[in-house]
C-alpha cells in the first residue's frame, strides 16, 4: 500500500509540475519586474512547458503570462521613463553652458598680439607698397589699379 502511495503522489507531482502555479501567475505584470531572475526563468520554464499542449487546456491567468513574457513591457521593451528625457538635457546643458563660459572666459584672458592691431597692419601694407610686394593681390596691386596700370 505504501508503495502505490509513492506512486500516485509522484504522478501528481508531474502533473503539478507542468502546471504553472495559479498564485504565482495572478497580476504577473505587476510582479514581472521586481521577481528574482531565477524566479522569472523558473516561471518562463513552466510556462514553455504548459504551451506545449494544447492552448484550449490553459487558464486566462496562464495566457496573459505567457503573453506578457513574450511581448510584454519589460527588459528592452520596457517604456522609457519620461523623466530621463528632461535629465539627459538638464545635464547636457549644464556641460554645454560650462564649456561655453569657459571659452569666452579664455577669450578675455588672451593677450593681444602686437602684429595684429590696426597700426602694424598699415605699417605693414606700407612696407608692401614700398617694396613692391604681391603686384596682383596684395596692397600694391590696389595702387597699381588706383594709377590706372
């Protein structure tokens, strides 16, 4: 009597065992996210098995989870949180407006070379014309079309 006992029991126990246990399919959704990945691979595992047979056999509990766990909001299908958009721009920002204060604060700070101010320019543009420098674009091709040649 004991052995059959062991018997029917095992076979129960298979038959539980392919079965996905209906409390831990009820609002898999919600849970879906903050379960153990063993937890989720055990139930993915199950379910797999459960699909198999024949759908009609299933529960609506055993669908949806097995519908969510195909197609559901989660890992890379998970929505993107709508506060991170505005984050990413803040930061950005921030990084931006320091870089470009920076620059101009870098700008006032350089000293101004002496070759470059307006009096070395002409002086420089004089030497030219003295010296006969660059006939077709330089400052000596100016006067060469002021005098007509």
């Amino acid at each position: 009597m004991i052995g059959l006992r062991t018997t029917v029991s095992l076979a129960a126990r298979r038959t539980y065992s392919t079965r996905a246990a209906p409390a831990s399919l009820a609002a898999l959704e919600t849970r879906w996210g903050k379960l153990p990945e063993a937890e989720q691979g055990a139930i993915a595992d199950r379910l797999l098995v459960v699909e198999k047979g024949d759908w009609k056999n299933m529960t609506l509990d055993e669908k949806r989870a097995a519908f969510f766990i195909a197609y559901g909001e989660h890992g890379a299908r998970n929505p993107k949180d709508p506060l991170l958009t505005k984050a990413v721009l803040a930061y950005s920002s921030v990084f931006v407006g320091i870089a470009a204060g920076m620059y101009f604060w870098w700008q006032t700070q350089k000293p101004i070379v002496r070759t470059m101010t307006p009096e070395w320019k002409a002086a420089e543009n004089e030497r030219a014309i003295e010296l006969k420098q660059n006939p077709f674009q330089g400052a000596y091709a100016e006067v060469l079309k002021k005098e007509g040649n």
